[in-house]
C-alpha cells in the first residue's frame, strides 16, 4: 500500500475513534458492596455482585452507551475510592446527603427509605423511637449516614460502627447487641432469608434518618452525570426502575 493511503487510513481510524464517546471507548469502574441486598450483594453462585443498583446501572450503560465493569468493595471505601480515580461511579445504597454532596455529585433520587430497627426476637418492648433505647448500647455500619446521626443524639452509652450490616445482626442474634440500626429494606431483605433466627425487625419504630438513594460520580464529571440522568429520566418514565424495585420486593 502506498504510504499516501497508509496515512489516509490512519487518519480515518482515528477520526472514527474520536467521534466516539469517551465511555464507549474505555470501560467506566463502578464500586459496589458486597453486602447490601438487596440494593448490591454478592451472588455466591456466580460469584459477582447483584442487586437494585447492579441492573439498574447496567441499564443506564445500555441506555447512555456506558462501558459499565462492577467492582467489588466496602461501603465505607466507596467515596475515597471514587475520588482517587480507582472507581468512575457509585452504584450502592448511599444516601444522597449534604457531607457527601461536598464530596461528590449524585445522580436524581431513586429509591427513598429510612432506618430500620433490629432487636433479639425475645424483646417484647414495642420500640417506637430512639428515645425508648435510652443508655444501651447499639450498632450501625461504618461510613452511613446513621452512625453519625445516632451519635449526635447522646441517647446512647456507646454506638458501635461495624463494618457490614450482616455483623450487625450477628451481634444482635448472638445477644452481644441490645439493638441494631441499619438499611431498612437491606435488614428486611437479610431477614427474609432465614439467616438470623434470633432477630426481629420492630414494626413500631419510626425511622428519623430518611434520605434517598442516589449514583454517585466525581465533581469533575459533569458530563457523566448529564448522561446518568438523562437515562435516569427515560427508564423511570417506561417503567424499567419500577420493574428492577419490584423484581428485588422493594415496590408493593
């Protein structure tokens, strides 16, 4: 081939290769948690994470021509790793709140819930709020944003932070836990399942930290979140969300 046409081929190949999006042409890292069922959790059959947030951000890749991968990682690493570049995007159950929103951006809400209460099934009392737990010692998860409420309150002797919302209920079916507080629709989801015998959720309870779950991207990434949106906005307006929700029991 002459080398007029060998560059007029390079330049073609690259003209082609710059038209298209820079999502197509790399794959976008999306942080994940093992351990958040039903919004993330990991299958063990085929050992990768599932979940609300897992089918609805690969829908938004279908949809916005996103090159989705899913990484597996703690809840309380997300945000550092979202803002050190080792993931482009959050697909989790994390609370769109104003610390974070200093942090990073978030997409439009997508699911809205609040707290849930978990004491031993031989607790009788008819919990309705924090105020009824008075003194005792109680757990929630690392990095969420109900650790940091229930400490503000100064109700409590201790709050403990535990890595995962499953050691949360250990601790509270093994009796080491007067009460937990985590996820309501996670701790519902893990109880469903016949795991913790020795745990209920308390019906009675009101919840007080009631926020909505949100993607999150980096600050810098405006561009990313335009597209999240905009897919965001036509799969809820063709019922896509409302099928996901309701696949995972989280639609009555």
């Amino acid at each position: 081939m002459p080398l007029k046409r060998i560059v007029q081929a390079a330049v073609a190949a690259l003209a082609i290769a710059a038209s298209l999006p820079v999502s197509a042409q790399q794959v976008l890292k999306v942080g994940s948690t093992p351990t958040g069922i039903p919004f993330t959790f990991l299958d063990t059959k085929t050992n990768t994470i599932q979940g609300v947030m897992v089918d609805l951000i690969t829908e938004v890749g279908k949809d916005a021509g996103l090159n989705v991968q899913i990484e597996p990682m703690q809840f309380s690493a997300l945000i550092p790793s979202l803002t050190s570049n080792k993931i482009d995007i959050i697909a989790a159950a994390m609370f769109i709140t104003a610390p974070r929103k200093e942090v990073i951006d978030f997409s439009d809400p997508i699911y809205t819930y609040g707290e849930g209460l978990i004491v031993p099934k031989g607790d009788a009392k008819a919990y309705a709020s924090q105020e009824d737990l008075k003194g005792e010692t109680v757990g929630a998860q690392v990095g969420t944003a109900f650790v940091d409420a229930l400490k503000k309150t100064g109700l409590f002797s201790e709050v403990k932070a535990y890595d995962t919302i499953p050691d949360i209920l250990r601790d509270v079916n093994a009796g080491r836990l007067k009460a937990g507080f985590a996820d309501y629709p996670i701790l519902a989801y893990n109880l469903k399942q016949g795991g913790f015998p020795e745990v209920k959720l308390v019906a009675s309870y009101k919840p007080v930290t009631v926020g909505s779950v949100g993607i999150g991207v980096r600050k810098t990434d405006q561009e990313l979140l335009a597209k999240i949106n905009g897919s965001l906005a036509k799969l809820k307006a063709n019922g896509t969300v409302d099928k996901i929700l309701e696949k995972w029991g989280l639609k009555g």
